[in-house]
C-alpha cells in the first residue's frame, strides 16, 4: 500500500481478523469440526490480481475489494444471527457483526478519499 490509510487498514484487518479467526478455530475444534484454509477461487483472483499491483492502482482495488468482501461479510452474518442453529455460531456472529460493520465504513470512507 501507497497510501498511509490503507496501510493502517491492512495492519487492523491483520490483526482483528486473526483474532476473530482464533476464537472461530476454537469454536470448530470444541465441535469437531475443520476449517479450511485454503482461498475460494474469488479470493484466489483477488489475491492474484492485487500481488501484481502496486502504488495507487492497489490502493484502490484493495479497498474496492474491502468494501465488497465486508458487505458479503455483514449479509451472512445477519443471516446466520437470524436462521443460525448452533447457538455458539450465532454468538460468535453477533458479537462480531459490529465489528465487520465498523470496518466495511471505514474501508468505505477510505476508498471514497482515494477516488476523490
């Protein structure tokens, strides 16, 4: 990242969702259950269309991606606080909800900085 602001995203993202991600791991692992950590293949895309960018161009097809993976994000948390069965899941997806809504404004406010 070019820009101070992504920069300082990027290293929350980093450090947030590790966080989330351990407390999931010990979600599936009292349940017997395996992640995968492997990327889907619009992950995969991404992450191969942006390790080619740099500068500016990156800045804004990362936070682009941002906005997008945290709107999808915030859908499928609502829908599993709503219709979820396990009540471990549904615990874990509200107490993060605020968290994925807070950071899809602020990659929205970036990216709208950058496109200005």
């Amino acid at each position: 990242a070019n820009t101070p602001a992504v920069q300082d995203f990027g290293e929350m993202m980093a450090s947030e969702h590790q966080t989330a991600l351990d407390e999931l791991e010990s979600i599936a692992d009292l349940k017997n259950a395996t992640m995968t950590t492997e990327l889907n293949a619009e992950h995969q895309q991404v992450r191969e269309k942006l390790t080619g960018m740099s500068g500016f161009p990156f800045d804004t097809a990362y936070m682009n991606s941002q906005v997008k993976d945290h709107e999808k994000t915030i859908a499928l948390f609502q829908t599993e606080i709503a219709n979820g069965k396990d009540q471990e899941v549904k615990d874990y997806a509200r107490k993060y909800l605020p968290h994925i809504q807070i950071h899809h404004h602020k990659a929205d406010s970036i990216r709208k900085t950058l496109n200005q």
